[in-house]
C-alpha cells in the first residue's frame, strides 16, 4: 500500500471575491494494481467532482472562478489541518482517509471534521 497526500480547496465565494472558503485534507492509500497508481489524481478529481460538484463556479454568475482545485501535500500538513481564516474566522476543515482499489473504486475509510 502507498499513501499519499493531498489538499483541496474549495467551496468558491461566488458573492464577491472567487476565493475558496473550505479545506478537505487528504490520505489516500491505493489499495488497487501499483501500475494503476499513475491514474490516482485523476480518480481523486472524479472523487472531486461527486463531492464538491463542478471544477468551475461563478462569481455573481458571471465570471468564472475554482470551484475546488487539489494540490499535493504531505503527512504533517495532513495531521495539523490548518483551516482557511474567512471573514476573520476559521472556517471547519475535513479529513479523509480514501482507500483507492481496481477499477478507481473509491472508499471512504474514515471522515473527520476538524475545528
């Protein structure tokens, strides 16, 4: 089993600013064939998609912005899950654990909110 690490922002401010206002940290481990492990971002960006819908959100409607957007991490940035500061506050954060196996079955090992 290899595991790695990833951040995702999302959840796009489309009032004002196009900015995200959550953070989702996580641990994947790939439980499926190691020459399959090449595809994992693109099986996390379709795990993205179900989770946090459309790659691209509007601001006011009109100009278009991130809606979520992964980015590798590594175990440290994972344990201390540090939140987006939002309006002066800090947003709750999530951490999963996501098993990944054949055929880019995804499972949700384990799933934390975080303050």
């Amino acid at each position: 089993m290899k595991e790695k690490y990833w951040v995702v922002t999302h959840n796009a401010d489309t009032t004002e600013t196009g900015l995200p206002t959550r953070k989702t940290y996580i641990k994947t481990i790939w439980q499926g064939f190691e020459a399959q492990q090449s595809s994992e971002m693109d099986i996390l960006s379709d795990f993205c998609f179900n989770r946090f819908g459309n790659k691209t959100a509007y601001v006011q409607g009109v100009a278009p912005c991130p809606n979520w957007t992964i980015h590798q991490s590594n175990e440290h940035q994972f344990n201390e899950s540090m939140p987006i500061m939002w309006g002066g506050m800090s947003t709750k954060t999530m951490q999963l654990i996501l098993g990944i196996g054949d055929h880019g079955k995804v499972s949700v090992l384990s799933e934390v909110k975080r303050a």
